[in-house]
C-alpha cells in the first residue's frame, strides 16, 4: 500500500468519530451566523417522451373571459430536458438595512428541445389546435451572470 493511501486512510478513520452535541440558538445568535448560501444544481426531464417521438398531449392552459365569451390560451406539449449548473441560494444581512435573499443566476443553462411544441387560442381547451401561433423551443446552451435579490417589504 502507498504512503499517501495509508496516510488518508489514517485520517479517514481518525475523523469518522467525531462529532459534537447539538445546542439550541437564540434569534440573535442565529442572525450572526454567515456562510456561502447554498447551490442548487437541477437536471429536469419534463414530458421527456416528447424527444423519443411518443404521443403526448399535455396542455397548459388559462381562460380568459370578455363579453361572455371565454377564450383560452393553450400551451401544447410543454417540456423537455433542462440542466441548470448551480443557482445559489444566499441569505445575505445588512447592517441598517433590510436583509435580503440573493439568488443568483446559474452559470451553466443546458437545454435539449426544451419549451412549448404548440401556442394556440381558442374557445374549447380540449379541442385540436388547428391554428398555432407557433412554439418556443431551447436547445443548446448559455451561461449567466448576475442575481436577483428578493426582501420582504
């Protein structure tokens, strides 16, 4: 066995015991704790059959009504695969001021057919869209910068 594989695996075994007792926090000692926040990396496969060619009809929908007559804006087929490489979640304080969520943008947006396959409008939600207004399809990738900060009011 190599001296560095001894060597971690000593370390490994000499850390795996310890630990420490839980203890309760006041308000105030736990707004004067900081960190990093928190990454979210998201891998989401929505109507992931759409890309394979099976027969889906998923519909979003929303009915709007002017003059008694009800007209619906349908989203057809929503979905695809959709990598996002990490949004961070980071609780940030100011002093004087009002604290503040900051949610920043993922580096990495990876898209494979992603969006809307039909848009339509139309009277009966249910019925075939025989008029589409389009579709609204991602597919490559971007990366971001930036956040959005969100307080209460």
């Amino acid at each position: 066995m190599s001296s560095r594989l001894l060597i971690a695996c000593c370390l490994a075994f000499a850390t795996g015991g310890a630990c420490a007792e839980k203890v309760p926090m006041s308000d105030e000692q736990l707004g004067t704790v900081a960190g990093q926040g928190v990454a979210v990396f998201v891998h989401l496969e929505l109507n992931a059959g759409l890309l394979t060619g099976q027969a889906i009809d998923s519909r979003i929908s929303a009915g709007f009504t002017v003059g008694g007559v009800t007209t619906y804006a349908i989203a057809q087929n929503f979905g695809g695969l959709l990598d996002l490489y990490a949004i961070t979640l980071d609780p940030t304080t100011r002093v004087g001021a009002s604290d503040y969520l900051a949610i920043g943008m993922p580096n990495t947006l990876n898209a494979v057919q992603f969006g809307v396959r039909a848009i339509g409008v139309q009277t009966d939600p249910s019925a075939p869209i025989t008029n589409s207004l389009g579709s609204l399809i991602l597919n490559g990738s971007a990366n971001m910068t930036g956040q959005l900060n969100v307080w209460p009011k």
